[in-house]
C-alpha cells in the first residue's frame, strides 16, 4: 500500500466501516440499525478490494451486504411493531464502559507495536484461480455443499411453514 490513493482508500473505508458499526450501537431502531449494518459491510468490502481480495470483496457484498441485509430486513418487518424499538438496559453502561476498555487496549496495542512494512506487487486477480479451483480440484466438495445448501433451504420451508398451509391427510 504504497500509493496514495490505495492509503486514502484504506482509511475511508476503515472509517466507514467503524463509524456504521457504531451507528449500529447508537441505533434506536432496528431498521437503521440493519441499514447500518449493511453499510458496514460494504466498508469491509471496500477494505478486502484494497488489500487485492477481490474476490472475497464480490462475496462480502453480495452475500452480507445483500443476502443477509435483506433477510434481516424482512425478518424485523415481520415482527410485531413493539418489539422493533430497542428498550433500555441497566446495563448499557457497564456495557460502554467494558466496549471502552476494549477500545483503549486495542488502540493501545495498534499504536505502540512496530507494524513491519511489506512490499508488494500490484493488486493481483483471484477470481480466475478461485473459480478454476472450484471447478478441477475441489468440484466435489463444491457440489455436497450445495447439496447440503439445499436441503437447509428445503427444511427451513418445512419448519416454517404453518399448520394450515399444509395439505390434509386423509
């Protein structure tokens, strides 16, 4: 990360994903919560693109900021009105008091260690090779797991779906 586009980029994101993480905490409401927390993954995602993962960047926005984010969605539209809005707890403040201590240390440690610098070459594409792979070398592997994806997607329909819904026995 020599160039100074990559560094400004790397801190952008980095600020982007902190800063809605902790939107995600200040949150009163659990649908600017989840908006949040989607934008949270899309820094993360923006962090991986800098550190050449683009591939896992592609994935982070599609599956989490996508797949996820929606289904946490309609997972709070479709809970009761009341129960959206975050109650308060007696222990919020022990709570920020131990997030702040986390805090310290963590910022302690980052800024009293000797980080060594590592040269690279420039940003490198990891698609192709991760695609290939999963075609040639890991092509069954890859095919159990949407097996197995499958038969999750066709359990959680079962369990679901309500008692009404299903066809009568005769």
């Amino acid at each position: 990360m020599s160039d100074p586009g990559t560094v400004v980029a790397f801190w952008v994101f980095g600020l982007l994903a902190v800063g809605s993480a902790l939107a995600i905490v200040a949150a009163r409401n659990l649908v600017h919560a989840v908006l949040a927390l989607i934008l949270s993954f899309i820094g993360v995602a923006g962090l991986f693109v800098t550190l050449s993962a683009d591939f896992i960047a592609v994935a982070q926005v599609l599956i989490y900021a996508g797949a996820i984010g929606v289904l946490t969605i309609f997972a709070i539209m479709l809970t009761p009105r009341a129960a959206r809005e975050n109650a308060n707890s007696a222990l919020f403040w022990p709570a920020m008091l131990l997030a702040l201590l986390i805090f310290g240390l963590i910022t302690f440690s980052a800024v009293n260690t000797a980080w060594p610098v590592e040269q690279r070459a420039g940003f490198t594409v990891t698609a192709a090779a991760i695609g290939s792979a999963l075609l040639s070398q890991y092509a069954l592997a890859f095919e159990v797991v949407s097996v197995v994806l499958l038969a999750a997607l066709v359990g959680a329909i079962v369990i679901v779906r309500s008692d009404d819904a299903r066809p009568a026995e005769d």
